[in-house]
C-alpha cells in the first residue's frame, strides 16, 4: 500500500498529471493549429447542403463562444468536467457523455476479444520454444506483427463476409459482429507478444533450477508455468500497452468494419472539429491508458513478491538466440533484389488502358488503377517508408535507454503517449505542419518510444534490485563500472531486439496514416499510400495491396532473424565460475558472463521466492533435490542458496 501511495504521488504521479493537462490542452487548440475557421467546419458537419453566408458562420461563433478564444473554452470545459459535465457535441448538440461512455464500451468489448485472439496466438508461438528449450530467429512471428492490420481487416471482409457469407461485415449488433475485427486486431498483437516471450525463455530455461526439477521428476508443465512466470515481469508492462493501444489504436479497423469505437469516435469528432466530444473521447482514452499502466505495475510487482523491495532478485543469465544466415540473407536478396529492379522502372507513367492488369512480363507485380506499374512505385517507395521507419525507430530506441533509468518520470508519461491513438497525433501535427510524410514521422515518433521505454524501465529497475549487483557494491565496484559493465548491456540487448521489432510496426503506423489521408500525399509512391490506393480494389486486383503487404513482412523477417544472426555469431564465451562460500557468491566478468551460484548441502536446492508459500526441503541423496508438496505448489524464481 505504501508502495502504490508514493506511486501516485511521487514522481510518477506528477508526470501523469502533467503530460494528461498537457494532451488535453494541445487537443483544445486543435481548431486554431489547423488554421481553419471553425465555424465553417461546424457548419458543414451539421449540414452539407447550407450555405456559407457570413450571418450564418457568425451565429454558430456566438452560439459555441468561439470569439471568446481557445483558453476561455478550455476552462469552461474544464470546470464543467469537475463537475462531471463533459460538454454538448458542436455538431449534433446532443450531451457528449453518453457518446463517450457507448464508444467506450463497444472499444472495450472488441479489446478483449482481440487480446484473446492474441494471446492464443502467442501461446502457440511461445509453446515450440517451451518443448525444444531454444528459441528460433523469430521471422514468422516478426512477419505476422507485420501484418497491416487494416489490410487484414479488408480481406477478412471480402472472404469471411462477402465471399463466404459466414459473418457480418459491418455495424455492432452481438458477438458474431467481434470476430472479423477482433481477429484483424489480434493477429499482429499476438505475433509481436509470442515474439516477446519466446525471445526472454530460452535463458530462463537454461537455468540450474530447471535441470535439477526434470531431474525430480516435476511435470513439464509445472516448469513451463514457473519458467512463464519468472519471464513475464518485464513483459507486464508491454501487455497492458499492447490492451491499450488494441483499444484505442483500432481506428483503421473500426472504420473498414464501421464499428462505433471509442477510436473511430475520437476520429470523426477531430475530423468536424467536434471539440467537446473529441476532448472527452481522448480523455477516456488517457483514463483507461492510466488504468492500464497502474494494473500492470501492481501485476509485476505481485509476480515479483518482496524480492524486488530487499533487492533480493536473482536475473536469468543472457543466452543469444543462434540463427543460420541463410534465412536472413534470403530475405535480403529479396528485398533488395525487388527493390532495385523497380528502381530501374518510372513510378509515375500513367497507362489508363492497363489499369488493374495482372502480372506479366511487362509488369511483374501488376498495376494500380491507374495502370501505373506497382513494382516501380514499390522500389521507389522503399527509401521513404523503410528510412523514415528506421530513423524513427533508433531515434526511440537512444530515448528509451535514457529515460529507462528515470522511471518515475518514463512510466507517467509513457501512460499518456500510449494512450493516444495515432491518428490523433496524425491529425494534430497534420493540423500545425500540414500533410505529408514530415508529419506522419513526427506523429509516430511522438507515440512510438513508450513500449520501448516501459521495457527498459522495468530491465532496469529488476537489475538494480538483483542480489548481483548488492554484492558488487559490497565488493567496492563504482557506479560507472556497474552501470558500464552490467546495467546496460543486460537491458541494452534486449530493448534493442524489441527495437527492431517494433521497426515494420513503425512503417505501418506510417502506412495507417497514409491510409487515412494524413501521410504522404499522391502520387508519392510511399507504401502507405500504395495500401491505401489499392484497398478499394483489393478484390479485383490484390496484387496492388498484396506488393507492399508482403514487402513489409520481408522487412520484419529480415530485422528480426538478421539480428539473431549478428547476435548468435558475436556472442561471447560462456564461462561458469566457482563457487565460493560467504557474501560473495557471485561475481561479475563482463556482460558476457554467466554466473554459477554455489552448491547446497543439506538444505533446499530450489526455493521459490514469488508471492505464493515457500517451503525448505530437506537434504536428499540421488535426483530428488525437489519435491511437490500438493498440485497447486509452483515456486516463483527457484535459486540456489549458500
């Protein structure tokens, strides 16, 4: 209890509090950063028909208040929200609450659907790694995080409802309505959390505890559940973005399937310029962004027990992933071999006579609806979407690093930038910088660094409170050594695999916002862009839409299974230590090092040290160093004690 007070009032608290004041206020001013009038805006909303007469426009300023300035309404909106008014819609003039609350609720039910979804998937990818004990190079789960969720929601519809007829394609009447968007949504959620866990198991696996429980004769399925949960605490924090953002960022998904989400109606509201309901639509979005941060802490900390208040906690040593290079030179070749052929060809020629043809000699990947070819804009708009990803990418990887080591101040504010939708970032930079593909990058980078940032918070914090580093201390190590030689290279490695990760995830939230008209700008020959063009004839030429969908699946096979090559070939030598007897039990050599804990004689072999009862078992003879008392006994992080 103490804990979460100093939580909610200390640093954390503030941050929260500051960046939420901050959002709504920079969503208040959204009417003046676009430069437009608007009241116009307001008035073709309410009625498209209406003219634009000058008494007309200055009816609607004087109804709204708008000739009192942006400030004037943001505090009468703030004071009526203390008390509990949420302001009337500028376009329908109905009470905004209501509309928030049904938004809310449908955006809710369709998060967790599609969390099943995910955690199904990622179940079946974790399962493998489980049974063989070794991780592979992760390329069909970085493909499947790859997915452009709005593309898999348009071909869903097309086979699962137009073609098939086996469920709805539209609207948000009962649970039959959930499953198309719920599993567009689920799909890459699930390949990027399997990916998570199946990277963080091997080491675990490969500790002392689980050898010597095999060899007592525990279930695998015992192990499995203990290896689960000594790897998932600094993977907490990534579930509850992943939640968040299956609520929030599901705006494409909403508007293919025209499901009422919270997402969609955050969309439509900045879209007219609907202040009230898009304040409130985002506020609710925060609020749930803040519930869901300050749950998975206390998950973490529950799955950690007291371990992480004495500094007692005992790390899993790093065990790189071996991968062959033939599978991420293929991918290579690949790509690159088709990107620098449609380098070779003109992007921009328009054949109207050879729209929509199907592959040939002529054109190898078809053309677009305008009989342009579409390997040559996929050649030419590789530069622009994979350079901007990757600069967008290390650019959150350096800020996550550094901000891992202020975690008060990282967490509060990564609650908040993970809350927003996208296309609301999109919307507001599109609003002061214009259209293009300058502020779609400025939006993702903007909301891109906080899933980074929360994993190397919580590396950082679990390594500080590592029973390791209390006996360098004592050993008279300085702060720059422990920081050098063993803080950061335990939490560098692994944030940078999510990076990378994460990297075709930043190329579709560039593509998301292309896909929404907030990106580049026709006839760019910017993936996002090529998507968005070929969705409305993803049924008569799939070719169009399949080229960059495919091309940003090899990109994340490619990043994910090239750098477990690097990694596997430059890994350093493992070496075991002796043990010893006394304080020091373990000694740092280097990030490289592995560290064997002493032998026990006549005391527990495994001792768990989670939330759940602890027992000390006798000395034994033979295998048995472990023993069940009773089926529901799991032991969280077993150790070895002096």
């Amino acid at each position: 209890m103490k804990l979460a007070v100093r939580n909610v009032a200390g640093p954390a608290g503030l941050t929260r509090l500051v960046c939420l004041v901050a959002a709504l206020a920079t969503v208040g001013l959204l009417p003046w950063l676009s430069h437009r009038d608007p009241a116009l805006t307001v008035l073709r909303a309410r009625s498209a028909e209406r003219e634009a007469t000058e008494e007309a426009l200055s009816a609607i300023r004087a109804d709204l208040g708008l000739d009192a300035g942006p400030l004037a309404l943001l505090g009468n909106w703030a004071s009526g929200l203390l008390r509990g008014d949420f302001g009337t819609s500028w376009v329908s003039g109905t009470d905004v609450l209501p509309s928030v609350v049904t938004g809310v609720q449908v955006s809710l039910g369709l998060m967790g659907a599609a969390l099943g979804v995910a955690v199904v998937l990622a179940a079946a990818l974790v399962a493998p790694v489980l049974v063989r004990g070794h991780a592979s190079a992760g390329s069909f789960a970085a493909m499947l995080a790859a997915v452009p969720e709005f593309l898999l929601a348009t071909v869903a519809l097309l086979v699962c409802g137009v073609w098939l007829g086996w469920l709805p394609t539209s609207g948000w009447a009962g649970p039959e309505y959930l499953v198309l968007p719920a599993l567009a949504l689920g799909v890459p959620a699930g390949g990027l959390l399997g990916r998570l866990v199946a990277d963080a198991l091997p080491a675990v696996l490969d500790e002392r505890w689980v050898e010597l429980w095999r060899g007592a004769g525990v279930g695998r399925t015992t192990i499995s559940a203990a290896a689960l949960k000594r790897v998932l605490p600094p993977l907490v924090p990534q579930f509850g973005m992943v939640a968040v953002g299956l609520t929030g960022g599901a705006v494409a998904v909403e508007t293919v399937f025209a499901v009422p989400g919270i997402g969609r109606t955050a969309l439509g509201a900045a879209k007219s310029q609907d202040l009230p309901l898009l304040q409130g639509s985002v506020l609710a979005l925060l609020l749930l962004g803040l519930a869901a941060g300050a749950l998975a802490v206390g998950v973490r900390r529950r799955l950690l027990g007291p371990a992480l208040r004495d500094a007692g906690l005992t790390l899993p040593p790093a065990r790189p992933v071996r991968a062959h290079p033939a599978l991420p030179l293929t991918l290579a070749a690949v790509l690159l071999g088709t990107v620098g052929w449609g380098l070779l060809r003109d992007p921009y020629t328009v054949n109207t006579a050879a729209r929509l043809a199907a592959p040939s000699s002529a054109h190898p990947l078809g053309t677009d609806a305008l009989g342009r070819d579409v390997l040559a804009r996929l050649g030419h708009g590789a530069a622009s979407t994979v350079g901007t990803a990757a600069a967008i990418c290390a650019l959150s990887l350096l800020l996550a690093l550094a901000l891992g080591f202020l975690p008060g101040v990282a967490a509060g504010a990564a609650d908040i930038a993970n809350a927003l939708p996208p296309v609301i970032v999109g919307i507001l930079v599109a609003a002061a910088t214009g259209p293009g593909t300058a502020g779609a990058a400025l939006a993702v980078a903007l909301i891109s660094w906080p899933a980074l940032s929360a994993h190397a918070a919580a590396l950082v914090q679990e390594v500080r409170a590592s029973a390791f580093l209390t006996a360098q201390r004592a050993m008279g190590a300085t702060p720059f050594w422990i920081l050098t030689r063993h803080v950061l290279p335990s939490v560098a490695a692994p944030v940078a695999r999510h990076a990378l990760l994460r990297l075709p995830g930043i190329a579709l939230a560039l593509a998301s916002l292309g896909f929404l008209g907030l990106g580049a700008q026709p006839p760019a020959p910017e993936w996002g862009l090529l998507l968005d063009e070929s969705r409305a004839y993803v049924e008569r030429a799939p070719w169009a839409a399949l080229a960059p969908a495919v091309a940003l699946a090899l990109l994340a096979g490619l990043a994910v299974s090239g750098a477990a090559a690097v990694r596997g070939r430059g890994a350093r030598t493992v070496r075991k230590e002796p043990s010893v007897s006394g304080a020091a039990a373990v000694r740092g050599r280097g990030a490289g090092t592995v560290r064997k804990e002493p032998s026990v004689s006549g005391a527990a072999a495994v001792r768990g040290r989670g939330a759940r009862t602890v027992r000390k078992e006798p000395s034994v003879s033979g295998a048995a160093a472990v023993r069940g008392r009773g089926a529901r006994t799991v032991r969280k992080e077993p150790s070895v004690a002096d």
